[in-house]
C-alpha cells in the first residue's frame, strides 16, 4: 500500500525495505531532505521520500557509493543534464571492470596456490601460508 499522506519512518522503512537507522543516516548525510516533524518531534515523510529512498537502493545496487549517488541526485535536482550523468556512469563501469581484472586475477591466483597443495604432502610446508608469509 503506498501511502500519499505523511507517513513516519517506520512506515518509509516498511516501504522501501531500507532500515530506519540508514534512513536517518541517509538524512544525516544529505541524500534525503530533512523531515518535517510533528509537534510531538515524529519525523513525518512523504511519497517523495520513498521515490528519493528507492533511488539510493537502485544507485547503490548499481555500484554507486554514497557520494556518488549525492553528485547523481544533484544533478537530478539541477535538470538532468544526461551528459553528466553519462559521464558518472562510464566512470563507475570503468571501475568496476578494474575491480573484475582484479579480482579474476585474485581467483587465479588462489587456484593455482590450492592446486599446489593438492601436490604437497601434509608433513610439508603449505604453499599458501608461505606466499602469505612472504608477501613484502
């Protein structure tokens, strides 16, 4: 059920499965506008948070960083120059396709150590402990 009249945290946080705490983290940190509070000093939110919350999640599913995901949210808020955003996007590909040479080469580099030991004696030395040992 989405709501359209204010609502409270607990309910944002039913809404968009993002947890009360991060909600407010997400405050603190500027990625969602601060609430406007009921007299007894509830946080009161609106359908636009929810829309603002599920962006993060998705920004954040994609790789993003909170940071990056204040510049995205930015450059929404300023006229959503596709340009600027296209360029966000192409940098966090970039660096994800870093981050998977990186990490295949890792994957390598495990299975050749544990390939090493399946050829190595119980008695003798491992080598996987004597690379990490040795690692300056």
């Amino acid at each position: 059920m989405l709501y359209h009249s204010p609502m409270k945290i607990g309910e944002l946080s039913k809404q968009t499965g993002v947890s009360i705490d991060t909600i407010r983290y997400y405050e603190h940190r500027g990625l969602i506008p601060p609430a406007a509070r009921t007299q007894s000093g509830y946080r009161q939110y609106s359908v636009s948070d929810i829309t603002r919350l599920k962006f993060i999640v998705q920004a954040k599913d994609l790789g993003f960083t909170l940071e990056e995901i204040g510049q995205l949210l930015a450059i929404s808020l300023n006229g959503r120059t596709c340009s600027q955003v296209k360029a966000v996007a192409q940098a966090k590909a970039e660096e994800i396709e870093t981050r998977i040479q990186k990490l295949a080469h890792m994957r390598q580099t495990l299975l050749t150590l544990a390939e090493q030991c399946e050829k190595t004696a119980d008695s003798d030395p491992c080598p996987i402990l004597n690379v990490l040992e040795n690692i300056p």
